[in-house]
C-alpha cells in the first residue's frame, strides 16, 4: 500500500482502525484508516456501500465508532457529536446542504456559533465576519440575501464559508459538485485549491475519477467497510484505481432460479430521446412488457431523476411512447391517468399518509373521484388485493405506520395494482428492508410481470438485487444511459467498471 508523499507536512488526522456496526448483521466498517496531512486535498473513494458515508459521518461526530480512535492534530478525540467535531476544528459539507433557505446567508454562516456582547448576538461584528468569509471563497453574492434565493453552485460556496468561520483545520466534503454544471464545479475547485494553500485540510468524496485525479494529492479506497489501498494518484493509473474500488468479483452472480427464457412482449414504454432536469440526456431506452430492467449508477448519475420525470414530476424536451403513443405527462396526475405508478425512494415521506388507515394509502389514486359513502367499497378492494400480496396487518383500518417496512412497501404496491398500472417505476424498492421482506418484494414485482405483462422498471444501488432479479440493467452515469447489460452473460465487474467510468470497460 503506498501512502505518503509529503511526510515533512504535519498530520492534522489520522484515522485508526474505526469500525461500526448498526444492526448485528450490517456492518458499515469493519477497519477504516487514513491519514490528511495539512494543506493536503485527500480523496476518498469507493462503490456505494462501501463504509464512505459511515466514515464521514464518525469524523463529523454524528455516530460514534464501535472500535479504533480519530487523532486530530496529535490530540486523540472522542466526540459525542456534530457540535463536539466542529469545536474540534472539523466542518462536515454534505451533499444534502443542510443551509436554512430562509434564513439569510450571514445567519447560516454563523448559526449557532455567532458572537454575542452583553449576551446578544453582535451583529456588526456578525457582519464583518461573514463578509471575510464571502471574500475569502470569492463569492458573488452579500451576506444578507437569503439562502432560498441562491443558486445551488452559491450555496455550496455559503456551505464553504460556513466552515471558515468555525477556524476549521479539516473540511469534509461529500459529491460537492453532483449538482454543479462545469463552470461551477471549476469555481468550487480553485476555492478548495485556495484553501488547501493556507493549509486546511480536504476530505473530498465522490464518485468521479476525473475530479479526484485533478484535485487530490493522494486518494484512499474503501471496500467492504475497509481500507484497501491509499496511493498517491501520480503514482497510479485509472485502471489500479477501479481494480481497488471494484475488487476481485464473483464470475457470475447468483441469480434467481429461472423458468428459462422469457418471450419478449411489445415495447409498452420507448424513451426515444429525452433531456430533463438535473442533466438528464437519455436515448433509445426501452422496456418491454413482461420485462423487469434495473437501472444502476453512481450516486448522482439520474436514475431517481429518470424516474421522476417518467412520472410526470418534471419537464422534459424529446420523444418518449408508452404503448405506441406519444407520452409527455405535465403531472403524477396525467402519468397515474396513462396506467404508470412510482413507488418512491422514501415511501414514509413520498408514498404513504403515515397516520391515514392502511386501506385509504392503498386507494389513494381513487380518493380524488369516491365519496366516503364507499368507504365499504374501498375497504374491500383494499383487503382483497393486500391479501393477495401477502401482507400482515390487523385489519385495514390500522394506521399503516404500524405495519413493519416491508408490509408498507406492500400497501405501495397495493396502491398501483388496484389503480390498474401497467408502467411501474420502482427507485430503491428494497431499501431499508431485511432479506425476506427484500426476497418477497421482487417475488412479486416477477410476478405481475409474468403474470400480468407488467413493464417494470428499477432503480437501485444494490447491484446484487439487480443482477438477482433483473432481465436487462442500464447503467446510468453523469445522467445519460451509456450501457445496457445482459446480467446473464456478464461479469458484474464489467458493469461496475461501466458505472465509475462511464463507458464499457
């Protein structure tokens, strides 16, 4: 393992052997280590579920590790939480920047930590000291415009300065620039460049060799929720880099027992050509009845975006056909009317009513057009369908909140079989499910497409589910679908090499 290239530069941190555990059988890290040395752009890489995010969040104090020690400045820290980590000198950036929209970006900046005369907030000092940090990240934009006001690319820098005004000697920056377009990606990177030559340390995450590579003196790997490798990258080519992160595979992944080839139905969705939000570019993808297609990719890469927008939940410029015809849905509303349903990343916030019984989550596409005089009618279709799929629940007049994850991901289910959907769209269906809730969940999405002619579509960063369940998986990178596999014939190598990269290996 290579490691260090500038050993006359002090360590600000040295991770040991950290190692969390969340559930008796999910172990996120297992024996993370690495070092920043001061002034340095360290990069941290891995597949998704590697152990990166439980790792950020262990230096950022918001989990405490089962096992090894975080050594900061030659100071061994225990930190019990975010607040511990940033009187350390350690400022986290999150992908989801967590800014306040309404509040203005003086008071983000200094929120929580703002300084006080006679107990009161010292605004004129306030005011000077966001204005140095503005300065310093050469922002655009004044102290007192509002955080709901600014683009994504000024928020990111808001996030920046926010962490110079806590005197941070590390910064830890999680895809900062997944949603910047090219221009904003090179004005976060000289603010970082900047930094790093008044000696802060960077911890840069993400998924893009090209930014690592231009950015960073050195770069770890995780794989497995452990250390693998730390290199100084111009000592190491592209093809070391993607062996590390990807790792010796399996020829073939298990699959699913199958019945033998599927004969293929008609084409039931057709995206000819497609250009939408956050990047989207997609062409000629298609699915077809009876057809399960998984969609995998880096986080970022547009596969909820994809989704969305088939969903009505966006615009797009193209050409895309459901069933022959031409489908360019302005709402959900329009795409539940064309036979097309979502079951949505998050069902708690995106998919159900929590507190509404279970058989109104199932009928919810119906509730706009029947009356609570049918609330009988509604009860029985609801049982029927939920008994069918196998779901434990008391009756279905139980709060749906009760019901285990798996048996809420049921009642989404539910909800687009009883809307009659022929299209359905299914991002990270498995997620936050034990095994046999995952086993019944994909059971039945086979199901209503062997039985029913259903087209399914599936998004996930699971490639085990995938190559387990689907018959086809595009590969979503940077939003456009550069590759289609068949996870029959190919090595799941091939398709992780295909993801980081963003063409075929």
């Amino acid at each position: 393992m290579r490691t260090d290239a500038h050993p006359l530069r002090p360590e600000v941190l040295s991770v040991r052997h950290l190692a969390k555990t969340f559930a008796p059988n999910a172990v996120a890290l297992s024996d993370a280590s690495l070092t920043i040395r001061s002034g340095e752009v360290h990069g941290l890489l891995g597949a998704n579920g590697a152990g990166k995010s439980t790792l950020m969040k262990i230096i950022a104090g918001a989990h405490p590790p089962d096992a090894g020690e975080i050594v900061l400045d030659g100071r061994a820290l225990r930190l019990r939480s975010p607040q511990d980590a940033r009187r350390a000198g350690i400022a986290m950036i999150y992908q989801e920047l967590d800014l306040v929209p309404q509040l203005s970006v003086e008071e983000n900046l200094l929120l929580g930590h703002a300084p006080r005369r006679r107990g009161l907030i010292d605004a004129p000092a306030r005011r000077a000291l966001a204005l140095r940090a503005l300065e310093r990240v050469g922002a655009g934009f004044g102290p007192q415009t509002r955080v709901e006001n600014l683009s994504v690319a000024q928020q990111q820098l808001t996030a920046i300065a926010r962490a110079l005004t806590t005197r941070a000697r590390l910064i830890v920056m999680d895809e900062p620039s997944a949603a910047l377009n090219e221009r904003e990606v090179a004005k976060v990177f000289e603010v970082i460049r900047d930094l790093a030559r008044n000696d802060v340390a960077v911890l840069y995450v993400s998924h893009r060799l090209h930014e690592i590579r231009s950015l960073c003196e050195r770069a770890t790997v995780l794989r497995g929720g452990r250390t693998v490798a730390t290199w100084r990258l111009a000592d190491v080519d592209e093809r070391t880099l993607v062996a590390a992160v990807v790792g010796a595979q399996r020829t073939l992944p298990e699959r699913a027992p199958d019945p033998g080839s599927r004969a293929q139905g008609a084409v039931a969705l057709h995206v000819h050509t497609l250009d939408g939000p956050n990047g989207l570019a997609i062409e000629d993808l298609r699915v077809h009845q009876g057809e399960i297609v998984g969609l995998t990719g880096l986080n970022g890469s547009g596969r909820s975006s994809l989704l969305r927008t088939l969903f009505g939940d966006g615009r797009f410029r193209g050409r895309v056909t459901l069933h022959g015809r031409p489908y360019a849905p302005r709402s959900p509303r329009e795409a539940i009317a064309r036979g097309v349903g979502l079951v949505p990343e998050s069902r708690k916030t995106q998919g159900l009513v929590l507190d509404a019984p279970v058989f109104i989550n199932a009928c919810l596409p119906f509730l706009r057009r029947k009356t609570l005089l049918q609330r009988s009618a509604l009860k029985e279709r609801a049982a029927r369908v939920l008994k069918n799929l196998g779901t434990c629940l008391s009756h279905v007049e139980q709060p749906v909140r009760q019901l285990s994850g798996g048996n809420q991901q049921k009642v989404v289910f539910a909800k687009w079989l009883i809307a009659g959907s022929r299209l359905l769209l299914l991002d990270e269906p498995g997620r936050g499910l034990d095994m046999g809730a995952k086993a019944d969940l994909y059971a039945l999405a086979r199901q209503l497409a062997d039985e029913q002619g259903a087209a399914i579509v599936v998004a996930s960063s699971e490639l085990d589910e995938l190559y387990a369940h689907c018959d086809r998986i595009w590969v979503m990178h940077e939003g456009r679908n550069v590759a289609c596999f068949d996870p029959k014939t190919t090595r799941r190598e091939q398709v992780l090499h295909t993801t980081i990269l963003g063409q075929k290996a």
